[in-house]
C-alpha cells in the first residue's frame, strides 16, 4: 500500500481566488515546488482533492476545468519529475444552475467521495496519509476519512481554524506555509521499509 498527502487547491496550493476559471489566474503558494519535492523523495504520493463547484455554477465547463488542471501538470510535473500524481474534483453543488450538476453529491467536500475514489485507484493506506487544507470543509473532510490533519493559514484557514476546534475537530499541525506543513509529515510519518 502506498501512503499519500491530499491537498486541496484553492488556498493551499494556489492562491485563492475566489473561482479560478482562467490559466493565467493561477499563482502557486510559496514554497509549493520544494515542499511537493520533499514529500515525492520521501515516499508519498501528492494527490489534489477539490471542490470546484464552479462547473455547476456555469461559470466554466468540464473541458476548461481540466485544461486548467492540465496546466497545474505542466507547470510542477517537469523535467521528468512527477511532483503531482493526480487531481481528483467534484463539479457538484446543490445550488448550482447546471441541472447535471445541481444535486447533493457523494464527491463533494467534506464527504470522502473523492478521497474513496484516490485510494481505490493507487491503493493508499489512509492511516500513513495526510490531508493539507485550508478550511473548515478540508479538516471535516480528513476527519471523516480519519486522515491526519494540517491546516494552512492561508486562503480560509485563519477564519475556519476556530470552528474546527469549536467542533472538536482535531488539527494535528497548524500551519504557516507549504515547507512547514511537508516538515510536520516528514517528522510523523512512518518510514518506508
């Protein structure tokens, strides 16, 4: 079994803002690249778990959903070096204006679907996997996969860290920036054999 570290996208990998729906909108965190290096020389896979209820919004189509996913590939996933193994993202909202996407959906945030769908396809051991977010829905949804967690203070984080611990959701490490956050899985996770 393979051991992960899901991230969700917007506010933790990128930059938030508020429905990414254009390529040239994309801006990395800093320290994205060294901390994604870190983790793929240590064993895990990165894997991006996301909602982007834009697409039932009808703010952007499947087809531009991936073309921007496409470029998160060609931009960190150079030189040979895979440093994003797979994005999974759920299209879905309730109240969405796209009739096939409108509806309550199991990959959605924070339920598990997404992350059910990552570990059946590379056959992840969610007991050695992280989960780096930056909002309330990320930490419910690691707390419901019983994945380790660590919350960014970027994106929604500062204003979602007290209703996670007002719901007792427990933040195994808070964190500052990318390189903080691989340090913490680094630190805490399991050697390979």
């Amino acid at each position: 079994m393979k051991k992960a570290v899901f991230f969700d996208r917007d506010g933790t990998i990128n930059k938030e803002v508020n429905y990414l729906i254009k390529k040239e909108d994309i801006e990395f965190m800093p320290g994205l690249t060294e901390a994604l290096v870190m983790l793929k020389e240590a064993g895990f896979l990165n894997i991006i778990i996301t909602n982007q209820s834009a697409v039932a919004r009808g703010l952007l189509s499947i087809e531009e959903l991936e073309s921007i996913h496409n470029e998160f590939f060609n931009r960190l996933n150079k030189n040979e070096k895979i440093l994003i193994d797979d994005i999974f993202y759920s299209p879905y909202h309730i109240d969405g204006i796209v009739e096939k996407f409108k509806v309550e959906h199991r990959d959605r945030k924070p339920d598990i679907g997404l992350i059910e769908k990552a570990t059946a396809k590379y056959n992840i051991n969610l007991k050695e996997s992280f989960f780096v977010g930056d909002s309330y829905t990320d930490m419910k949804c690691a707390a419901n996969a019983k994945l380790k967690k660590i919350m960014m203070m970027t994106g929604y984080g500062k204003r979602d860290f007290k209703k996670c611990l007002d719901e007792n959701i427990i933040i195994e490490c808070p964190a500052d920036n990318l390189i903080e956050a691989a340090s913490f899985i680094l630190n805490n996770s399991v050697p390979d054999n």
